[in-house]
C-alpha cells in the first residue's frame, strides 16, 4: 500500500509540475488535497507529498497558492501537524517518554513544525484574496480567513511540545499584528475569533486529558495563552473607538477562563501571573473610559459603564477580592471652597 502511495503521489506531482493548467477548479483541487490526506500515514509518500505543499506555498516560480486551494492548503497543512502529535502522543502511550520526538529526532515532527510556519506564510494572501472575492466582506473573512485561525489555535495544543508553542507563537503574531483584512475588524469578527479561536484553545489547555500529553511543558503553554488573551482582548477591544461598544458577555468570559487558569494549579506561575496581566487589561480599560468607577453624586458615567463596572466587580470578587478597587480606587468626594 504503500508503495502505490508513493506512485500516486509521484503522479499528482508531475502534473502540478508539468501540467499546471489540469487544475484549475476547487473541486479538482480537492481531489489533489484527497489523495495527499490519504498517504501521510506512509512515510516517503508524505515526505513527497510535503515537499509538493511546501513548493505550492513557498515564495519561488513553483508557488501556486490561489483562492481555490488555499482552504485545502490549510487542511493539509493541518494534517501533517496533527500527524505529528498524534505520532508524539503514540510514544507516550508506549512509555518511552524520556526520550520525546523532536524535529531533529522525528521527520513527521519536522514536519509538523514546517507545516505550522508554512500556515503562517499563508496569511499574506489573505488580505489579497478576500479584496478579489466576490463574496461580501463578512463572508469572505469567514471561509479564507477563519480556517487559518482555527488550524494554529488547534494546534497550539498540540502533543509536541514545538509544534504546539510555534503555533502560538504564530497565532499571536497574526492576531496582534496588521488587521488580516482591508477594514477594520467589526465586533462581529472579533467575537468569532474569541468564541472560535481564543476561547476554544484556552478551554482545551484547561483540560486534564490535554494537560497529560505534556505535563512538563503544559504550564508554560498554559501561561502563554493567558498572555494571549489578555493581549488579543485588549488589542481588539479595549480601543477608544471601542468606548460605547457593549461587550461584557465577552469580557465576563474572559474573566471566567481568567479564574479557572489561576486555580487550576496554586502553585505553578498562572496564579501569580494571571492578577498582573489582569491588572494590566482594567487599567488599560480605565484609561480609555470603557472601565470607569463610580464617582460621587452626580454619577455621570453612561449606562454601558455603570453595568460593566457592576458586572467585572461581581465576577471579580469571586477569585479576587478587593482587586478591581484596589487597581482602579473610586475617586473621593470633591472638596469645595
């Protein structure tokens, strides 16, 4: 099986290399994609396979990246990391976790490692791809840009321990850096990169069947994506274009997952870290006049300010009392002359 493997792949090479044009559709795109999912349990044939993706996706007169294969350039390149993990977690299993696959010990973990900075790269077409496509704005963002997303925030909870901090370490590049599309983000796409990339990721790393695939190296993947939540929310959210926009469904999210990070372990470096970026996050808030205190008679702060200091001292109070008055005090009562 394997060698026939390693035939049709030999087969999808010469006519990507040789007969480009063959290829034109999504469908048969897919049928490529197909046959390449299909052989990555084979070694040699995913070693092939790989190289093809890698020259399809690298800058060099063979990259042929385009909007009818990016989605399955995503899903392959997926693949090839969780094969990686999975392979990782299979030797864990076995017992022989003193010696852990590597990419400089395992050729499929090399893989996996590529395969997440190849991810990565993709991200420069999005901007381009989404501006040609005929699809509104909105839905476009959702089919080329969210996938992308969704692959490294699964993957940065990968089994091997590379693979998985590479692609946080890349997520959190794409997501603090240049907005991935012409136009601002709206407050649609920024609840759906919360609730479908950064909530999931985190809520899986609280996970003890998750932890167990890496307990040396969980804590400080752990830690790394508390950073990253607090750093997305206030890269997307905590704007002062942002002061009226009504987000405490959110916010009180993120301070559920902010308790449970801390608490999960009492002795390991989350619970003293998560009250420092958290401390951050609501001065930073204050700062912009979204997190405001109460003031002394007359109250003039809006509503939205009134029920959002009510609801984050409420939640807050649960895992850390006195710790929003402390960081932000009420002001006093004004002296007059």
């Amino acid at each position: 099986m394997s060698f026939v493997g390693e035939q049709v792949v030999a087969g999808v090479i010469l006519i990507i290399q040789k007969h480009r044009d063959i290829i034109r559709s999504q469908t048969e795109w897919n049928l490529v994609f197909a046959i390449i999912r299909a052989n990555i349990p084979h070694s040699e044939a995913a070693r092939m396979s790989f190289d093809l993706i890698t020259n399809i996706t690298s800058e060099g007169p063979d990259q042929l990246v385009t909007v009818d294969n990016l989605t399955g350039l995503i899903a392959v390149l997926d693949d090839f990391a969780t094969a990686a993990g999975k392979s990782t977690e299979s030797k864990q299993i076995r017992g022989r976790r003193n010696d852990p696959l590597t990419s400089s010990n395992s050729s499929t973990v090399a893989r996996g490692k590529k395969a997440i900075d190849l991810l990565f790269d993709l991200h420069r077409f999005l901007s381009h791809f989404i501006d040609r496509s005929h699809l509104p704005n909105d839905q476009a963002w959702r089919q080329l840009c969210l996938p992308l997303l969704i692959s490294l925030s699964r993957q940065s909870a990968n089994a091997a321990r590379e693979i998985r901090h590479s692609a946080i370490s890349q997520l959190q590049r794409i997501l603090l850096g240049p907005h991935i599309m012409s136009d601002e983000l709206h407050l649609g796409q920024v609840e759906e990169i919360f609730n479908r990339v950064i909530f999931p990721l985190v809520d899986d790393l609280l996970k003890a069947e998750v932890f167990q695939r890496d307990t040396q190296g969980m804590p400080e993947t752990r830690l790394r994506a508390s950073a990253l939540l607090c750093k997305v929310f206030m890269h997307l959210d905590v704007r002062e274009d942002r002061a009226n926009a009504d987000f405490r469904i959110l916010w009180i999210q993120i301070l559920d997952l902010l308790d449970r990070l801390m608490n999960i372990n009492k002795g390991d470096q989350l619970h003293e870290a998560v009250p420092e970026s958290l401390k951050n996050v609501v001065l930073v808030m204050n700062a912009v006049g979204i997190l405001v205190p109460p003031s002394p008679d007359p109250d003039e702060r809006n509503e939205l300010q009134r029920t959002l200091w009510t609801a984050t001292q409420e939640r807050m109070e649960r895992f850390l009392p006195g710790f929003l008055e402390d960081v932000i005090p009420r002001p006093g009562p004004a002296h007059g002359y």
